[in-house]
C-alpha cells in the first residue's frame, strides 16, 4: 500500500471547499502538498498555516484554463520537490440556469475549466507518472456526473464527462502502473454555490419563462443543506485512494451521494427524473 508519508501531490482548487480540506488532511498525514488556485492571498494563508518553515507545502498561484500556468505549476512542482506522485484534479465551478439562456460562451467557459483544463494539465503530469511506472490521478467528478438536474445540465455534463474520461484514463494508464479515480461528492457545504452564483445570477435573473422553475432550484439547494457534508468527507476518500495501491475506480460520498446513486442504480430513468424534478 502506497504510504502518503512523502508523496508529492498536486491539488488544484486548494483555496477553499474540498481542496483546501484535502491538502490539510494529506499534510497531516506527511505528504508534499502544492496547491494551486488563483486566489494568492489565501493559498499563501493556507501554506503559512499547514507549514510556515515552507519544507512541505508549496503555494503557486495560476489559473488552470492557462497553458503558461499549468506549465509554471509543473515546473514549480518539480522545482521545488523533484518528482509529482499524484495529481488531485479538483479546479472547478458550476453555471446554472436553463440550456436556452446560457450563452454558449458561458457554457463554454465551463467546460474549459472543469474538463479541458483538466486534460491539459493531466497531459503535463502523466510523463513523470508514466516514466516512473508510478502514480496517481483523482479526478474530482460529482453525483451530478450521474444525475442530470433541470437548470443544472451546463455543470452536470462536464462531471459526465470525467466520468467517461475517467474511465478511459484508467485502461490507458494501467499498463503504465499509474492509478486513476473519481471521487464523486454529494452536497458539501464550501463556496461552491456563490461561485455558481456569481457564475449564473446574470442569467438566472433574467430567466423569463423559466423563473418559476428557478425558485425550485434555489429552495431545492436549500433542502439539501439539511443533508449536506463537509469538505473532510471528501479529503478522506481523497486520502483513501492516493494511499491504495488498486483505487476503486470511484469513490462516492457522503451517505447522501450514496444513497442518490443507488437510486440510478435501481430506478427507471423516467421515474428517477420524476424524483429529481420534486426535489425542485
Ligand atoms: N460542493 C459541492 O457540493 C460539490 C459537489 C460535487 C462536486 N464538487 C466539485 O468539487 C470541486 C471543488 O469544489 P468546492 O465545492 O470545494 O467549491 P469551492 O469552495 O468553490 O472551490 C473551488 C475551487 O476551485 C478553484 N477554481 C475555480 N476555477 C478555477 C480556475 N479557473 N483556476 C484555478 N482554480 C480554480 C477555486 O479557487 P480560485 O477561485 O481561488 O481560483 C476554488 O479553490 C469542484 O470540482 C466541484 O465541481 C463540489
């Protein structure tokens, strides 16, 4: 079983929610941790609180939709610690708001940053995985990667396609002795609805037709607070897999993701679509 003591491991995403949780729980458990995320201020914050000597964390500001970022970000890596055992891809945020509103530039937008990015940073970590005949990628999917909600389906498709991506990685790398997961959160309480908010309310105030469906939405999100987990839940499994030598190929949590997904499991498309428009 792969200890963490020592791994180097890249977290994207790391300045709040589920990555920044991660990156606490893998330094406490001894890894090399770089965090990445474009607000500097606060993962300079967080690497001063994980480790003010500076030994086992290393802070490098960029965005992941740019190519000279994710560069810096692998070189600073490299810099800095010699080698990348894992990547823990988790940059990501959510546009909501009806299909025929959203401009697909907008759409557009959000695919490059929670699947294109994705790729294009996972191609510049692979050949050092690759070449060492070791490693890991966790990919930081989502329940909705497996459930589409109306007014949501922007957001949901990029998590469907990690799925696919995930799955395809996984056969491509074994040969290679590199190991790859999808961890699938529920609701987690983290930024992650202001960051939508800010992302969507252009669009959702200004929804026509679909205003009433809106409401839905947002006292849906309210509902769901009542269930919702916190980032740890997710850093655990996060944990989980950078220390397992077979991973499972997903990861789902907390109890509420799971219990949702096993209704896909069970249930006809129609009546589970039945379900997903009452929640609303
Ligand atoms: N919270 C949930 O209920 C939930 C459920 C399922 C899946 N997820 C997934 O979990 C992941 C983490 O989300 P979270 O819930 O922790 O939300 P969050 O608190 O909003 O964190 C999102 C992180 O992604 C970073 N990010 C966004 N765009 C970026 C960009 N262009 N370049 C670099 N970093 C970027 C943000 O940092 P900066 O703004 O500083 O760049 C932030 O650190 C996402 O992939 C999300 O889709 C969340």
């Amino acid at each position: 079983m792969p200890a963490l003591t020592g791994q180097v491991v890249i977290v994207t995403g790391a300045s709040s929610g589920i990555g920044e949780a991660t990156a606490r729980r893998l330094v406490r458990g001894g890894a090399k941790v770089v965090i990445s995320a474009r607000r500097a201020e606060q993962l300079q914050a967080l690497a001063q609180a994980l480790d003010p000597a500076g030994a086992s964390v290393l802070a490098v500001a960029g965005d992941v939709t740019s190519d000279a970022d994710r560069r810096h970000l692998v070189t600073a890596t490299l810099g800095k610690f010699g080698r990348i055992d894992a990547l823990v891809n988790n940059a990501g945020y959510g546009t909501r708001g009806p299909v025929e509103i959203v401009p697909v530039d907008a759409i557009r937008k959000n695919f490059e940053t929670n699947v294109f990015s994705l790729i294009a940073l996972t191609q510049l970590v692979l050949p050092h995985l690759r070449e060492r005949g070791t490693g890991c990628i966790v990919n930081i999917g989502s329940v909705a990667g497996k459930i589409a909600r109306p007014l949501s389906s922007i957001y949901d498709s990029t998590k469907h396609a990690l799925e696919a991506l995930t799955d395809g990685l996984r056969g491509e790398l074994k040969p290679f002795g590199v190991r790859v997961t999808l961890i699938r959160p529920g609701f987690i309480l983290t930024e992650f609805i202001d960051a939508a908010s800010k992302a969507s309310d252009q669009y959702t105030d200004n929804a026509g037709p679909y205003t009433p469906y809106l409401e839905g939405f947002r006292v849906g999100y309210k509902k769901l607070r009542l269930v919702a987990g916190v980032p740890d839940d997710i850093a655990r499994l996060v944990e989980k897999a950078l220390t397992s030598d077979n991973p499972a190929p997903r990861y789902n949590g907390p109890l509420h993701a799971k219990f949702f997904l096993c209704l896909k499991w069970l249930l006809p498309d129609r009546v589970l679509g039945f379900i997903v428009r009452l929640r609303q």
